[in-house]
C-alpha cells in the first residue's frame, strides 16, 4: 500500500501523456492523411457524444463490480491496440472506426482514474494533487515533444509511441492493488437520491457553466491563434504552458485546498476565468496569446481539484466513480459538444473577438452563482461540523 501512491503518480504520468497524444494531435493526424476539416469535425464531434455514453457505463461497471483496477486494466489493453491501429493506417473508413472505438475505450480512462487518484489519496494521507500533478507534468511534456517527433520521424510515428505508453500504463496498473472499497452496498435509491438533490443539481449546473467557456478555449484558441499571424509551433507552446501551469498548482494543492472552501475557490477560479478570456478578446498579438495561456495556473487546476474535492462529499461514498464520471461527463463531454456547435456559430458569425466576450460573460455569471452556493451550502457544511 506504501508503494500504490507512487504507482499511481507514475499511471498519472503516462495516462495524461496518452490524451497529450490523442487529443490535440487527432485532428493534426487526420488532416496529415487528407481529411476535410468537415471529415476532421465529424470525427470530433461524434467521438464527443460517444464518450457520454461510454463513461457512465464503465464508470457504472466499476461501482457495481467493486473495482477500478481490473476495468482499467481492461480498458487499457484495447485502447494500447486500437490507439496502434489508429495512428498507422491512412484509410479514410478505418481512421474513422479506430477513432470511435479509441474514444470508446480511452476516454473512461479519465474519471476512473481521477477517482483512483482521490481515493488512494484519502486513504495513504497524501494530497489528491501531489497525484495529480504528474498527469499535468506527463500531458505537458509529451504536447511539447509530440510535435518535434511528428516532425522528424513522420505522422506515423504516434503508433509506436502510443504502443509504448500503453504498455508502459498497462505495467503499472498491473502492479497497483484495486482502490479500496467502500464496504457499502451500492444502492440505485441512493444514487437516485443524489442526483436529484438541489444541491447536487445546482453544483452540476455550475460546472456546466464554468466548463463550457473553458471548452470553447481548448476548441477555437488554435483558431485564434492563426487568424492572428501565429504558426503550428505556437500553438504547440501554448498547450505546454497551458498544462505545464498546472504542475505547482495541483502540487500545492494540501497548502491551499481546505475542506469547507471548495465552492469558494471555485468562483476564485471562475474569476480568474473572467480575466483571461476578457483579456483575450482584446490581444492582437498571437504570442500574447500563447502568453496569457499562463493563466490555466488559476483556472482549471484550482476549478476540478475543488470540484473533485466537493463533489466527493456530497455524493454517496458506493457511487464515487459513477458521481466522478458525471463530472467529468459535464466538464469534457456534454460542454465539449455544446462550445464546439454554438461557439463555432459565434466564430463564424461574429469571430473571436466576440466569442471571447461572450465566454467572459459566461465565466463571470459562474462566478457568481458559485459565491450565492458557498453562501448557502458553505456554511449549512461549516454548520456541520
């Protein structure tokens, strides 16, 4: 048990260094072997809808089979071998059904793992975010390297690099024991009672708030960023210190995360979401642009750990990787589909100047629904103990 945190800082590394791989280099991928960027979108954007079914799914199998690490074990070997194929063919039909498939079996990864991150971490007496930072730390450094290997050794290249990382994932998983268990029965009345709570509800209507701007960013920043003059390279630096930011954040995340504080810090957070996408709109120069990435720092690490952190009090302890997989669902799945179709209405209609001010707006009224709920909620907890 001494040896599972480090273990797991290690899966962080690797598993963040897969999505580094996947996420943002897809589409690059895509467009090498010749697709449409309307090919490319449909691709995306039918992954996104893929991934809110197949999340709760496995974030359910888990919760009723008691075990996070055997489902992640599994969903780590297909993903090691689809992720291969993927990334060596150029067929237009298979690129399409290995993305699918990948998007079926990798992303379920994600609010798995954060909930192995949480719960190891509760029950070894770390902090979540000394966990979490290598997720950050392995993201950064692969977004950076990836380009330069895409470079030298070609397209193709990402399949043995995928391959790699999965074994290397699918090691030490492989060497971790199972998350500990709750000991109490799941109960579908209880999660029933969960989800239809008020508080839940208006805690999941904030994240959805707070996350669509951020997804519109991730979606249209490369957008911005070349209709301003910048090139590939500085998009790439954009993502490095976008996710490099977050390593001291969630590293310092013991000094500054305090039980009771969560829906404080995440309308701090949401302020300071107000601030770069304001400040944004206004920028002319792409490498300001890549610049003002820096403060990712303030925003996503301090908004999710708070957030994971909250919602891990409020939901009932047998559904924790269900309630961690709606989350995620919200923050990455149903916002990401939401900020690709209306913000790529705004872009088009208005362009990013006008798209920015509108996700400030959204940033600013989250911010202020998170103070009215620490306002009531806060202190009913505060209360309480």
């Amino acid at each position: 048990m001494k040896k599972t945190p480090s273990l797991l800082r290690g899966f962080n590394f690797m598993y963040f260094a897969l999505l580094a791989l996947f996420i943002p280099f897809l589409p690059v991928y895509l467009d090498e072997q010749g697709l449409q960027p309307e090919q490319i979108g449909f691709v995306v954007g039918t992954g996104g809808i893929i991934t809110l079914i197949t999340q709760p799914l496995w974030g359910m199998i888990s919760d009723k089979k008691k075990t996070i690490r055997k489902v992640l074990l599994t969903l780590l070997i297909f993903s090691g071998i689809i992720g291969y194929l993927l990334y060596d063919t150029s067929s237009y039909l298979l690129l399409v059904l290995l993305a699918m498939l990948l998007y079926f079996f990798l992303m379920p990864i994600d609010p798995l793992t954060e909930s192995f991150n949480f719960t190891i971490a509760e029950n070894a007496g770390v902090s979540y975010g000394s966990i979490r930072t290598y997720g950050a730390l392995g993201y950064a450094v692969t977004a950076l390297l990836t380009g330069y290997a895409m470079s030298y050794f070609g397209a193709h290249s990402l399949a043995w690099i995928f391959a790699v990382f999965s074994a290397i994932s699918l090691g030490i998983v492989w060497m971790m024991p199972d998350a500990p268990g709750s000991g109490k029965p799941v109960s579908f009345s209880s999660l029933k009672r969960f989800l239809s709570n008020k508080e839940t509800l208006l805690f999941l209507l904030l994240v959805f708030i707070c996350s669509v701007p951020a997804r519109m960013n991730d979606t249209y920043l490369g957008l911005y960023i070349r209709e301003l003059g910048g090139g590939p390279e500085l998009l790439g630096q954009a993502w490095f210190i976008a996710a490099g930011s977050e390593i001291l954040v969630f590293a310092l995340s013991f000094w500054w995360l305090r039980q009771n504080k969560e829906m404080m810090m995440i309308s701090i957070s949401s302020a300071f979401y107000f601030i770069r996408f304001f400040a944004s709109a206004w920028i002319t120069d792409p490498h300001w642009l890549a610049y003002m990435q820096i403060l990712q720092m303030l925003t996503f690490p301090v908004f999710y750990s708070a957030a994971i952190q909250y919602l891990y009090r409020i939901v009932p302890v047998e559904w924790r990787a269900t309630g961690q997989t709606v989350l995620a669902l919200l923050f990455f799945g149903f916002s990401g589909i939401f900020a690709s179709y209306i913000g790529g209405m705004i872009y088009k209609a208005f362009g990013a100047h006008t798209l920015y001010l509108s996700i400030s707006t959204l940033s600013f009224l989250g911010m202020v629904l998170g103070l009215m709920l620490y306002r009531t909620y806060g202190k009913k907890l505060n209360n309480k103990d």
